[in-house]
C-alpha cells in the first residue's frame, strides 16, 4: 500500500498534508494496450495544434484512450491530491455519510460510499468514490474539513486541468472536424453549470476468494457519461480498455502521464465519429493483489442546457457521419443524460452478467455494460 509521511504544514492552509509515495509498478509483463502520447508542449508552438490535431485523429481511430505529457503539472502537485484523496477515505465512514452525493436524484458531488453495485452473486462494488464540483456559485456545498482547508490547492489544481488542459484537447478535436478552434469551448465554460468533477477514488482490495466468485471484475466495462475523462497516472495495473476487435488490453501507467479517453458527449456531439471507450477494472496482477488502488480524475462534461445534437461537420458529411444513427440523444440535455445515467447507477443488477447487457437510460438512449 502507498504510504505517507508527515510533513510541514502547509504555509497557505495551515492544514498538514502528508507527502504520498505511489507503489511499485507490477513487474508481470502484460498485454499492455498501443496508446499514442500527446506532448502538449507542442500545443503554442507553430503549427503544434495541428500536429498533435492529426495524432490524436490518428490515435482515436484505433481506440479513443491516449496519453498527454507535459500538462503543466508537477508529481510534486499531483501526488499531493492522492495525499488528499487519501486523507479524505480515511475518515470516519459516519463522517463520510455526512457529505454523501444523493445518487438516487442523480447527484453525482460528495460521497459515494462502496456496495451500491452487485457484480456477481453476494459480491458488491469496492469502490469509494469523492466528487468535488466546480469551484463556482451554483456548485457550493458542504465539504469536509481536509477539503475546506485545502480550497487554495485544490481548486487551482482542478481550474488548471480545466483551462489549460481541458481547453487544448477540445481546441484539438474541433480542429480535427473542422470547426471553429472555439467551438467545444462555448459549451464547456467552467462559469456554466455542468457535471464536471475532480474525483478522489478508491478501490479496496479484494480477497483471493472475492475475486474469484467475482470472476476478478472490480468494474463492468462500460463507457463514461461526458465529453472526456482524465486519470492522473495509477501505477497499480488493473485498467483495460476493449479494443474494435473486442479484445481487453491493459493501459500501462506510464511515468509522468495523464490518461485520457473519450465518453459519451463527444459521440452524441459527433455522430459517433468520436467512440466513447469501452473500459473496466479488474483485479491487478499478484505483486499488486495485496494494495488498495487510489485514483486521482477529472471528468469533462458538458454544460448542462447543451442538447446532445450532432454538431454540423464538413468532415462528418464527408465521412459519412452526417445520417440518423441509433441510440442518438438528440433533444436530450448533457444535464439530463448525466442524471439518468447516476440514477441508473444505482440501481442494482438483478445477477452476474455473463454477455453484453443493455441499460435503458432515457428517452430510448441505451448504455451497454460488457463483461
């Protein structure tokens, strides 16, 4: 397990953080999935956008999960809000209970406690998850002392991932269709409600025989609710992405990283040119078996009156993307989707599924779960 170390408190809170060392990565040679690294030091350069604009078409042909580099942040910076996340699922479970998100009215900020799910017969999710909203007035809540006491880290630390980071991959994908560089921008202000998140979570670790009457899935595959989903580095290996020819391949936590893949949004906003990726979460090798996986993200989602109708592309007509398809949303809002979806999530399955399995959302929007 990761441990941590006390240190000087910190000038600006006044609230000690204690440094985080993440683990080892696995030393089993896995069939680690071909992703494509962004460098997006390249983004102001001359004619940068429009490099890392054809390798990311390039890289979302094949599978819609890549990799970024050089976003601006330090280890340093992000392993303090592992140290935070930490500190945060270390509380009192009734202390927890206190800021719990209301899932059952689709909310999706505060606490998610773990065992909300049944993955197979009498094995339940092990996932704990804390949602922290967008640092603006529609979004205020209740938050625990470790996240009051650290505002000044932690929302400079989510508005980043937002601004700088956030604002250069979607300028890339509307370069990619042709459109204005602005055009995603206008429906992902961060002044604007919407259901974007930075997320603290934590997979508790399963027993040998936990994992076995669970088939060792932690998480169905399935796809994720906005526009994109950033994971700052995991180095315990237990994320696979499922490839066109569906086939599970594990994602390599490589140094320094961020792991993006695209989501739902973007592939109503875009015809299903751009295919929300299909992942899960399994039970990480045997030199990684024994420790919790805790887990820093940030997830992109519209804003909340945005309708999830097909943008008008010259690229999507030229390709082809320009026609009715099924499962569209169309005349459903990004506010909508999002809290039918955490509604649906919720719900407990009635068994194991051992195929692909169909969840109707809303307004006839199916979401598929796979094995």
């Amino acid at each position: 397990m990761a441990t941590l170390t006390h240190t000087p408190a910190s000038a600006s809170t006044g609230f000690e953080i204690p440094t985080y060392h993440q683990v080892p990565e696995t030393t089993h040679d896995l069939d680690w999935a071909d992703l494509s690294t962004l460098d997006l030091s390249q983004f102001d350069e001359p004619g940068g956008k429009e490099r890392l604009a054809k390798q990311l078409f390039e890289a979302i042909q094949k599978i819609g999960f890549f990799y970024i580099i050089n976003f601006g942040l330090s280890q340093e910076e992000v392993d303090r809000q592992f140290s935070i996340g930490q500190q945060i699922f270390n509380l009192p479970l009734e202390e927890k209970l206190k800021y719990r998100a209301e899932l059952e009215k689709g909310g999706y900020n505060g606490y998610k406690p773990s065992g909300l799910r049944e993955i197979a017969p009498g094995i339940f999710d092990n996932t704990e998850i804390y949602n922290i909203p967008k640092f603006i007035p529609t979004h205020e809540r209740p938050q625990p002392e470790i996240i009051t006491a650290n505002r000044d880290i932690i929302e400079p630390f989510a508005r980043h991932i937002h601004d700088s980071i956030v604002r250069k991959l979607l300028t890339l994908i509307a370069i990619i269709l042709e459109l204005p560089e602005d055009h995603f921008l206008h429906v992902h202000r961060y002044s604007e409600p919407s259901d974007c998140h930075l997320r603290y979570m934590k997979y508790h670790r399963r027993t040998s025989e936990e994992n076995a009457r669970a088939s060792g899935i932690w998480s169905k595959g399935h796809t994720d609710f906005g526009s994109l989903t950033l994971l700052f580095r995991q180095p315990v290996a237990a994320l696979q992405v499922r490839t066109p020819e569906g086939d599970w391949k594990w994602v390599k936590p490589h140094a320094g990283s961020i792991t993006v893949n695209i989501a739902d949004s973007l592939q109503f906003l875009t015809n299903g040119f751009l295919k929300s990726s299909i992942h899960r979460v399994v039970a990480p090798p045997e030199d990684q078996r024994g420790v919790d996986r805790l887990g820093v993200l940030y997830f992109v989602r519209p804003e909340d009156s945005t309708e999830l109708r097909p943008v008008e592309s010259a690229v999507l007509k030229r390709l082809g993307y320009d026609k009715a398809v099924d499962n569209s949303a169309v005349g459903i809002t990004a506010g909508e989707w999002v809290k039918a979806r955490v509604r649906k999530g919720v719900d407990k399955w009635e068994g194991p599924r051992s195929e692909v399995g169909d969840q109707r959302i809303i307004g006839g929007v199916v979401a598929k779960y796979y094995d």
